[in-house]
C-alpha cells in the first residue's frame, strides 16, 4: 500500500547510550494500531534500530536531530570501533553519540556544521536526511546515480542546491514519496516515525554495487583451527608449576636466557615483560589492491556485536596477500573472522577457537602484569566470567621515566574501548592522590581506595579500609572493573586471591594466579614457598581467626561479613560471574 512520506526515523536521544535496545514488545500507547506508521515503528523497535521515548510512548511526531541519526546508521552497522578524536567542540567523548560522529565524519556520511561543530542537537530536515542517506549508501558502495524526475512537485523549486541529487535519489528508489501527490515539503523537519518508514524501506531496497570486481580469501586462521592465547614462556611456567617441576628463578632464568640468547642474570637491566599475550596474525588475499579493508572479529555468527578484542593495523606483505595483528582473545571460546571491504565484498566467515588455558593474560600498550580474573574454571568444575574483573599494575606511573607502568594513549584506549572497562580501583597510598587525577580518562570512573598494611587488616583502620575495597570490587554495575596497586602484586594480588575464594577456585590456582606476576617486569611473587612477607599473612590470619571453618572460601565470607557486607551482595558477585 501506498504510505504517505515519512522520512527516516531515529533512535531516540537517551536509546543508545550504552544498553542494548530491548526488542519491540507491544504497542506504544501513542501509536495506535491504525497509524499509518505503525507497522513501520514495530520494524525498527524489533530490529533494534529504535526505541521507546519512555512512559510507553514512542512519540512518533518527535523530530530527529543529528546525533539520533548517525547513532541509528552506527548502529545499523554493528557498532564499529571508532577512536575516539576530539574534532568537534561541541562533542564530548562521554556522550553516546560520540563514536557514532567520528564514524560518521570519518567515513563521510555527516560533516560538522563548521570546521569545529557539529551540532548535535539540531534538527534534522527530510532533505538533509536524504543527503544523509545517499551518501551512506554510497558509504556502502551502492549505486546512487538514479534518480527522479520531481517537476511534479510544485515545491521542488525549495530543495536546496546540495541536496537536489539526494532528494530526486530517494524518490527514484521509492525511498521518499511527496507529503502530498504534489509536494516534497523539503525544508520541513524529519519526524520519528518519517525516519522509521525510511528505515524499513532502505531494508527492503535492493542495491546494485558500484563494482563487483575482486575477491576476498581468508588463510588464517584456518577453519576451525584451535589457537592458544598463551606466550611460549606462560605455557613453560604453567607445565612446571603444576607438574611438580618448577624452581621459580630457574624457570625465569631459562626464560630471559632464551629471549636473549645469551647466559641470563635474573632480571637483567630494565628486565623482561613475559606477561603479554601472543598476538594472533590474520591472513588473507585480495586481488584488487586498492580495497579499503576492515578485519571484523565476533563471538556471534550474525557479526550483530564486534568481540573485545584489540585489533591493529592492516598492513601490506606481498602479491595481494595482507595481514592483521590480533590479541586479548578470552580463553576457550569460538570466534568468526571475516574481512570486509569498500565496494561491499566481504570474505567468506571462518571459524576458531581458543585453547582453554588456564588464564587471560591481556595486552595493554605499555602496561604490565594485566590479566582477566575470568576463564578459570572453579573447585566444582563451573567456569568464571571473562571480561568482568581485571587485575594488573598501575596504567600511569608516577616516575614518568619508568617504562613499565604507564599505559599509552593506545593501551589506555585499549582499556576502555576494546575491554570496556568502567571503573578503575587504585589500592595505591593516599599521598599520592594529586598524581592519579589524570587516571580518568575515556570515561573510566575513578575510585580511590588508599592500602593499609595487609598485617593491619585485621585491625579497626585495615577493617575499614578493608570494607571500602570490597564494596566496590562486589559491585557488578561497576564491571568491567579494572583495579591495581604499584605493581599489581601484592595488594592486588590478595584482594584477587579474596575474589577467587569467594568464587570456589582451587587453592593451587589462586597461588599460580598471585605467583604469575613473576612473569612481568616486577620483582618475583612465589606463594606459597615465600611466606616471611606480607603477601599471605591475610590468608594465613584467616585461618586463625576461624579455624572452626573447613574452608578457605567459609572464612573469607565470615570476615566480610563481620565487615558488614551483606550475604545477599556477596551471592550477586557468585550469580553473576559464575557461568553455569
């Protein structure tokens, strides 16, 4: 049936922060079932293009703005990774859109306003809209040389010089029919439901390429190629710890020995970082070479959401042939891979998967000793949610010259981005809290929970320090969670150790989770041979304080407990990071 023009429709302003758009369930009270929009508004809420505007209204008559519709065509495209880079003033980084600008001006679907602003918050009219989508299409590398003769349209005359090609574009592809048999009315504003009636006939239109020529054939990973995430050095440290075979500075000395081809002291001058994880080299041909690229990584077969993962440049070998350097794969999991170009050719989508290792080591760009709390599988055979909590050495350091802990801009937006972290945890001393104010970048949440001796935990002023650490490492609305000392060792290593008793793990791992910190530049942490320090009196004091409990899982909760933490916070970390 014929529909009347409605333009495009959007996404509402509060849709896209950071949720997931829920799918469309039942009628909205403002859209009746006889609305001419209505099936229209049931497509883009279903397809998760759109939302409600909140009260069980969808507010159909409600314009469009700028932001609303990059955010929709971003996310009709799956939400790709964008650095984030402050072009326009009027843009902040911690908006929801934000990602959906620089996408869009990157790839030259919607310019600024000015050489500095882009203008948000302006309306949108149904000629500019049109502009928009031409040029979006051609984004995709559809033809967009049809078009309409409009001297039918009494009001052609008022279409704006820049947007004639557009609007006589989408009334040839039936994209646009008039506001009446005789008018384009083309300087009035895009409604909601106009944009959703455009959005579901953009779905339904069938687009020729602009050029079919080329191919895409991916080589590796193979199919179905299983793929370890674990540096040769980890793999040699796992097989002795757990084999009975393991001499801690024998093991690091074959390890800097082999790095170095030459007799090793241990820990030589500025020292090793073994705790990075293997990045994984992507290959394929293609036999046009002037291709703009993208490699496209995900759990799911529909690609519907990009895997967290870091992903680096693509760059040339020979003869057509091209690769990518991948890393921070969880542990056991499947991924598809597919490569994706200008011109809409994409490769046919392969499959792998990662070994189950016992941990995620995680690569952060200057960073050290950084890892993912999940993958491990517990005492009951349960595995542990990846990519909630991450453990690891401070990302900025307070001696500028020290190489080893201070993130760059790249590792600090691997953090945020790629992993998706939210909130960071410092357990560092209180005197350094003018130093950590720069730590509150890319909108991670910055909170400072200053140490006490760990021998002082037991104490009033380590109780309460104690209380305040754990309500927020228990807090799952603050995940993903990355929280750190100096060195990410032994402060962080016993609040993690306290975590992983909590969620049922093997003794023996929680001790090769705080002695695989050797593996990074920082001194040597061996638990438990080395018991003359502070690293596990906590523990070791727990077991004194309830010996009538069996477990060390039991007296960690008592003493959390006896903080006044409630059991029922305590069960909500266990439900939601213990898979079943």
């Amino acid at each position: 049936m014929k529909m009347r023009f409605r333009l495009f429709a959007g996404v509402l302003a509060a849709i896209m922060i950071i949720l997931a758009v829920p799918a469309y369930a039942s009628a909205f009270s403002d859209v009746e079932a006889d609305r001419w929009s209505a099936d229209d508004v049931a497509y883009v809420v279903e397809k998760g293009y759109m939302n409600g505007t909140g009260n069980g209204n969808f507010s159909p008559e409600g314009t469009m703005t700028r932001a609303m519709i990059v955010t929709v065509l971003w996310r009709r495209e799956g939400s790709p990774k964008v650095r984030f880079t402050p072009e326009f003033k009027d843009v902040s980084e911690n908006e929801y859109y934000a990602t959906a600008v620089i996408w869009a001006k990157v790839n030259g679907i919607v310019n600024g306003t000015s050489d500095t602003e882009f203008s948000p918050d302006a309306n949108v009219t149904r000629e500019q809209l049109a502009a928009m989508f031409m040029r979006y299409t051609s984004f995709l590398h559809y033809a967009v040389t049809a078009r309409a003769d409009l001297k039918g349209y009494s009001d052609a005359g008022k279409i704006s010089p820049y947007a004639a090609d557009a609007v006589a574009w989408a009334v040839k592809t039936g994209l646009v029919t008039g506001t009446s048999a005789t008018t384009l009315s083309p300087g009035d504003n895009a409604s909601r439901e106009q944009f959703a009636a455009i959005l579901r006939r953009y779905d339904g239109v069938k687009f020729e390429y602009m050029n079919t020529r080329g191919k895409i054939n991916p080589v590796y990973p193979e199919d179905g190629e299983e793929i370890s995430v674990l540096n040769p050095i980890m793999k040699t440290y796992i097989r002795r710890f757990y084999g009975g075979d393991f001499d801690d500075l024998e093991v690091l000395d074959d390890a800097y020995t082999w790095l170095s081809g030459e007799d090793s002291l241990y820990f030589p001058e500025g020292g090793h970082e073994l705790s990075y994880p293997v990045f994984v080299y992507f290959t394929w041909t293609c036999d046009n070479p002037i291709r703009i690229m993208k490699l496209e990584i995900s759990e799911k077969e529909d690609f519907s959401e990009l895997a967290d993962v870091t992903v680096g440049g693509i760059f040339s070998l020979n003869d057509g042939t091209y690769s990518c350097g991948v890393t921070n794969f969880r542990v056991g999991t499947k991924y598809y891979w597919r490569v994706r170009s200008d011109f809409a050719v994409r490769s046919e989508v392969r499959s792998f998967t990662t070994a189950p290792d016992r941990y995620r080591p995680i690569y952060l760009e200057g960073g050290s000793n950084v890892r993912d709390m999940g993958g491990w599988v517990n005492a009951e055979g349960k595995t542990i949610r990846q990519g909630a909590i991450f453990r690891g050495a401070e990302p900025e350091s307070y001696d500028f010259e020290d190489p080893n802990h201070f993130l760059t801009d790249s590792g600090r937006r691997a953090l945020a981005e790629d992993l998706g972290v939210k909130t960071r945890l410092d357990l560092q001393v209180e005197s350094l809290e003018g130093l950590h104010h720069q730590g509150e970048w890319y909108g991670i949440e910055y909170i400072l929970r200053p140490s006490k001796k760990w021998e002082e935990c037991f104490e009033d002023e380590g109780r309460a320090w104690m209380k305040e650490v754990f309500e927020v490492a228990l807090d799952t609305s603050k995940y993903p969670l990355y929280f750190h000392c100096y060195a990410g060792a032994d402060r962080t290593g016993t609040v993690a150790a306290v975590l992983e008793c909590l969620l049922g793990m093997d003794m023996k791992d929680i001790e090769f989770d705080f002695s695989v910190t050797s593996l990074s530049t920082c001194s040597p942490r061996f638990w438990p041979r080395d018991r003359d320090g502070s690293r596990v009196q906590f523990v070791d004091g727990l077991a004194e304080m309830y010996p009538e409990k069996e477990t060390t899982q039991e007296r960690v909760e008592e003493f959390l407990v006896s903080l006044g933490i409630s059991r029922e916070k305590i069960e909500e970390f266990r439900e939601y990071m213990i898979l079943d």
